[in-house]
C-alpha cells in the first residue's frame, strides 16, 4: 500500500502546528519520501471557526459531513494510484496529514453513538493512518499557555488562569479516554521539551517502518 498518513491531535498549546511543521521539513528533505502530499491544518477539520469574523460552531452531523470530504478526498486519490498500478513511493505514494481530526469529534460530541465516526475511523485506517496525541504535563501548563501570547496573562485572575488549566487537563484525558475506543492507531507524545525535529524524526521512521 503506498498510502500514509499522520493524523494530529491535541488540545490548544500542545504543539500540533509546530509538530505538523517540522513533519512537512522532515518528510521534504527525504529523498525517498512521496512527492505527493496532502497536508490539512485545523481550520480545514475543526468544529469551531471564525467565519468572517464571528465564531461558528459545527453541529455534529454538519462536522461529521465535513470529516467525510475530506477522507473521501483521501480515498479517491489513493484510489486513482491503485488504478495506475503498482509504482515506487516516491512516485506513486501518497502522504497526508489532518491536523485535529476524529478526536476532537468524539471529545466534542461524547454522549452520541456515533456510527458513522467510527466508520471513518475504520476508512482511516485502511488508508494507513496514525493518530499522534500530543499532551502536555499536569505541572507545565500554565507555563505552556502562558508562553504564547505572554502580554494576554498579565492582567488575567488566578481564578481563570486555573480554570484553563484545568480545561486543558480535562480535555487531554478525554482525548486519551476517545483514543482507546478508536480503531486508528495511537502513539501520545509528551511535548514538555517542545523537541519537535527529534518528534518528527520519530513519528515518521517509525510511520515508514510500519
């Protein structure tokens, strides 16, 4: 099968986008890796968006429907391959990464029995993915969320400051929690160091090997 993929999830701060980044470097600069790559940030699988400025959140079949394009994109790709018959990586394959994906569906919509996440799930599957779970320790989160916008903390309570600690804490064990229940493969990354070249290194030696 010369299909594969890397599926990012992670509550916000946990370093997906600077994962997803260094991922793009690593599999760019590998002279046996595919030349063609699908790669989609968060804004292309989210549930919640600024739409022209007002925040819009997706109802859950109107996100489950947006999940479905864009696997089905993925399938009708890997299909044409299949049609052209057997062909080197290189030429052939086809990598991609979704950046906050099925995880966040479940997380987000946890009391449905939802048939149809679990049937993507299982498509996923077949076309080689992996989900990453990138966490953050209990101790090192308000380090984390207060180093990317520093100026937006200074003035904020020590009341909220803990209620968005907490919601990250709780939020990643949902996500751990959802993983479990998912036939997509799961590896959790503790992104305290924030090493992301040497988290890329591994995530796709071990995506080639597999």
């Amino acid at each position: 099968m010369n299909i594969r993929g890397i599926i990012l999830e992670g509550y916000s701060n946990a370093g997906k986008t600077s994962l997803l980044k260094a991922i793009k470097q690593y599999q760019a600069q590998d002279e046996t890796s595919e030349i063609s790559v699908v790669i989609l940030g968060e804004h292309y699988s989210q549930i919640l968006n600024n739409v022209h400025g007002k925040l819009v959140q997706l109802s859950r079949e109107q996100h489950i429907e947006l999940l479905r394009n864009r696997v089905d994109m993925i399938k009708q790709l890997n299909d044409w391959a299949t049609f052209l018959g057997p062909g080197r990586r290189k030429s052939r394959g086809l990598f991609f990464i979704f950046e906050r994906f099925h995880l966040n569906h479940r997380v987000a919509f946890p009391d449905s029995n939802d048939i149809e996440i679990q049937e993507l799930e299982r498509q996923l599957y077949e076309l080689g993915a992996k989900c990453i779970l990138l966490t953050i320790s209990n101790d090192k989160v308000e380090e984390r969320i207060k180093s990317r916008n520093p100026e937006e903390w200074i003035n904020k309570s020590d009341e909220y400051i803990e209620q968005s600690c907490n919601e990250l804490i709780e939020t990643q064990n949902s996500l751990r929690i959802q993983a479990t229940k998912s036939v997509v493969p799961t590896d959790e990354i503790n992104t305290d160091n924030k090493d992301w070249n040497s988290y890329a290194r591994l995530i796709m030696e071990d995506n080639v090997s597999a």
